[in-house]
C-alpha cells in the first residue's frame, strides 16, 4: 500500500491548477492511493477540518478518466464542507472516489484495501456510503478502518442513509412551498421526480403521504417499476427532458448532478426545485438564471443534509428519534437561507455559501448555529 499526494502526480496537473487557483480550491489534502494486489484505484479529497474531523461518503463509479475522478473528488468535498456547515454538524467536508465499475470491480479485498488508507489518515477523515456503495460495503471498510459511518444495525451502525435525506429534502421542499405559495404543504402540488432510488424511492412515500401529486422518470425502467407497482397513483415519463417540459409545480433533481443547466432552466415548467442530488448547478450563473425566471431554488447541499445527519449520529452512539430531531431542522435552515437571500438581494444560492463560509470562517460550533 502506497499514498502518493496529488503535487507528485504530473498527469494530474491541470487538476491541482484548479485545486491550488480556482474558485474550487483551498482543499486542506488530497490524497491518491492504490493497491495493485486488489486493483484498488482511489481519490480521498480533505477540503476543510475547521469545524472537526472532515465526513464525507465513498463514491464508486466508472470515471472516463483518473483526472475526471480527482476533479469530482475535489467538487464533492467542497460540498461537503458547506453541507456539513449548514447541517449544524462539528464536521468539516472530505469526499473519495473509487475508480472503477461497482458491478464489475467490487470486492472484499478491494474495500478492505480502502479501508487501510482511510485509517492512514488517523480520523480527519470519515466515510461513508454514496453512489455506490452500501451499508454493506462500510461493514467491510470498517473492519480496517474504525472512521467509518453508514454501517449496518447489527454492526453497531444506522443503516440505510436514503432514509433521513429523503426526511430532509421533504423538510426543504416545505420550506420552498412556504415562501412560494403561503403554506408549507405540498398538498395539491403536482411534484416531478427524476431518480427514484435510493431516495428518490422514499421522497415518493412522503409527498403522497402529504398530498401531493407525483410524476416520476429514471434512466432504470425497473426503479419506474417498482415504484408504479407500489404506487399506482403515481404516474411517469419516459425522461428527464420529458419531466421538466411537464406542467409541474416542484421540480425534484434527485440522481446524479449537474441536472440544471442552460436548456434546463429555460425549458422549466415548475416554479420551486428542490432535490436530492448534489451538485445541481452545472456552472456558475444557473441560480441566477433560475431567480430571474421566478423559480426559487432550494440549495442541494442544504436539503439533501438528512444522511449525512444520520451517519454524524452514528459515531455518538444511532438514536434515529435523534437523528430525525435533527433532520427536521433542515425546515428551518432552508428558510433562514430564503431570508437571508432576500435580505440580501441574492439567488438563495449565494446566500447559503455566505452562511456556511461565515460558520466555517467563525468555526461556530453546532450549539450556536443558527441561534436568533
């Protein structure tokens, strides 16, 4: 096992340009590791320990490229840095990535090689699951690395995260309806889902228990499915493309990022977004874009908090009672960020990232965060 860091990698150059002098720099360390036995290739990017030990999950996907991987590394763990701020958690931001095709290169052997470089960096970093990986994948993780969150409940663990994002992007999306339409119900709003797994799945649940209607699309015919099987209420399209054309009052991007871009915004029908999927904004310029069509736009990295919530949870000992106390004070930051961007003159966007880099800047611990 051998940890190279990314200033001793010349083909990554044009990535630690952007690390060192970018708007997505100021990472704290970036670390790339491999294990030739397992075939182990993987990016662990630190972006900030101001506020504690930096928690982030483990991504593990195809990358066309390894400076693709480190570039996505680095954006992610800058989310987090801001997610985990805006959560209310004593945690900074990191984020890995695995090189490679779930389905194909997973194994044991692999994740517990993982494991051993996430335990070389002695608790500034703590993982967890992300696009995939699952609870299962941390139990073996964590039989070489005692950082690890997002394991099972018979391994002293909280389980599935889907649940407590699903929580919180449903807490901000009541939030959004209250600014938007005087209430915070979505009851009688038409709702559009795009990616309906792991959470996606479980945000159908709660907008129907509340009395929404709901439209769904996914790149998986058998996610539609299942869903449809167990809803029939619930209708679906064939696409994205098609779901954003659909007359909707609630946009819900909750797959993989940059779902809101240039063509997106102009064809968008609903007038509030607000999804699970982290880095929605494909360039910078879309919130004001979205605020200039009317659209009120509910930061990702803001909403989507529930799962980290409960896997911070998770290394004091799950209380899931706790952990959604937690989670439902999403409500309450997502209408903080509206106000303070209305105060402000500013797409709710920008507001949330001054409010997570003055919590970062003051490191206000989470007892004082957000206090009137």
């Amino acid at each position: 096992m051998g940890v190279t860091t990314v200033t001793d990698v010349r083909q990554t150059e044009s990535v630690v340009a952007k690390l060192f002098r970018s708007e997505q720099g100021g990472h704290e360390q970036v670390v790339l590791c491999q294990d030739r036995v397992s075939g182990l290739k993987a990016v662990i990017a630190l972006h900030s320990t101001a506020l504690g030990a930096a928690l982030g999950g483990t991504r593990f996907f195809p990358y066309a490229s390894d400076d693709e991987a480190v570039e996505d590394a680095l954006n992610l763990a800058r989310g987090m840095s801001y997610k985990n701020a805006l959560a209310g958690l004593d945690h900074g931001g990191g984020k890995a990535v695995i090189i490679g095709d779930p389905d194909i290169d997973k194994t044991e052997r692999l994740l517990l090689a993982y494991g051993r470089f996430v335990a070389s960096l002695g608790g500034r970093y703590v993982t967890a699951c992300d696009v995939g990986t699952y609870v299962s994948d941390m139990d073996v993780v964590a039989r070489e690395n005692r950082w690890t969150t997002g394991r099972s409940p018979e391994n002293g663990g909280a389980g599935d995260s889907s649940v407590l994002t699903a929580f919180g992007v449903f807490q901000g999306m009541r939030a959004a309806a209250q600014v938007q339409w005087g209430e915070p119900s979505l009851r009688g709003r038409r709702v559009g889902i795009a990616g309906v797994g792991k959470v996606g799945k479980h945000l159908v649940q709660h907008l129907l228990d509340d009395g929404a209607e709901v439209v769904v699309t996914d790149v998986r015919a058998e996610a539609v499915d299942a869903i449809t099987a167990r809803h029939p209420q619930v209708s679906a399209v064939s696409d994205a493309e098609v779901l954003i054309r659909t007359p909707l009052d609630v946009y819900a991007p909750c797959a993989l990022g940059h779902a809101l871009n240039d063509p997106t915004v102009a064809a968008l029908t609903a007038t509030v977004v607000c999804g699970a999927a982290n880095n929605q904004l494909a360039h910078p310029g879309v919130e004001k874009d979205l605020a200039d069509r009317g659209i009120l736009y509910a930061p990702d990295y803001v909403v989507n908090a529930g799962g980290v919530i409960q896997v911070a949870d998770e290394l004091h000992g799950f209380d899931f009672d706790r952990a959604k106390a937690k989670a439902t004070k999403i409500f309450d930051t997502t209408l903080a960020i509206f106000d303070r961007a209305k105060a402000d003159g500013v797409p709710p966007a920008v507001a949330a990232d001054r409010l997570a880099e003055q919590r970062m800047a003051d490191r206000t611990p989470a007892a004082e965060w957000l206090r009137p």
